[in-house]
C-alpha cells in the first residue's frame, strides 16, 4: 500500500541506477556490452541486480539475439518517456545554473 503516487512511482524506478539504465533504454535497444558502458560508474553486480529488478518490475524485456543478449523497453517502459525526458531536461537545467558538469553531453 502506498499513501501517494509518487512513492508507488520511486518504489519502481528510484535509485541512481534504474532511472540512468532507463533514459539510456529510451533511446533505443541495447546489447548488454553496449549498455553496460553506457553506465560505467556502477559494479557489475549492481548493474545485474538493477538490470533484473527493472525486468520483474515490467519496464524492461531481455531477449537473445545470438550471441548477444538484447535489452528494451516494454510498453510499460515507454510509458515512463515523458516522465525520463522531463527529468532529462531539469538535470540540464539544473547543470547550466549551479555550473555542474555533465559528461557525454
């Protein structure tokens, strides 16, 4: 039970690691090597861990394409594209007034 959307909404996408692997799944799908240097800053087990949380959860769907394995974003994923591209844009913002630097922009 939650007592507000938008703790529901942070219970299935919060955190660091499932909101970056998300907004780089929007754009298109990934090969697992493609999108684990998408998000270098994470350890390979965390990256797995958040990776199957985001597929039990619905928003993303792995598929083999031999020899590689294929990440996307179901329909309940591309559902979240407003709601990433408005995040997107504030943390451009945000980096433009306080100076903070972003890098692979």
């Amino acid at each position: 039970m939650y007592n507000c959307p938008v703790e529901l909404a942070l219970d299935v996408i919060g955190g660091k690691w499932r909101a970056v692997i998300l907004a780089h799944l929007k754009q298109r799908p990934h090969h697992y090597g493609d999108l684990r240097r998408k998000v270098p800053g994470i350890s390979e087990k965390m990256f797995v861990q958040r990776l199957r949380e985001l597929q039990e959860s619905g928003l993303v769907a792995r598929t083999e394409v031999p020899p590689h394995v294929e990440y996307s974003l179901t329909d309940e994923g591309r559902s979240l594209g407003p709601a990433l591209q408005a995040l997107y844009d504030w943390g451009v913002g945000r980096a433009a007034r306080t100076g903070a630097s972003i890098v692979g922009t």
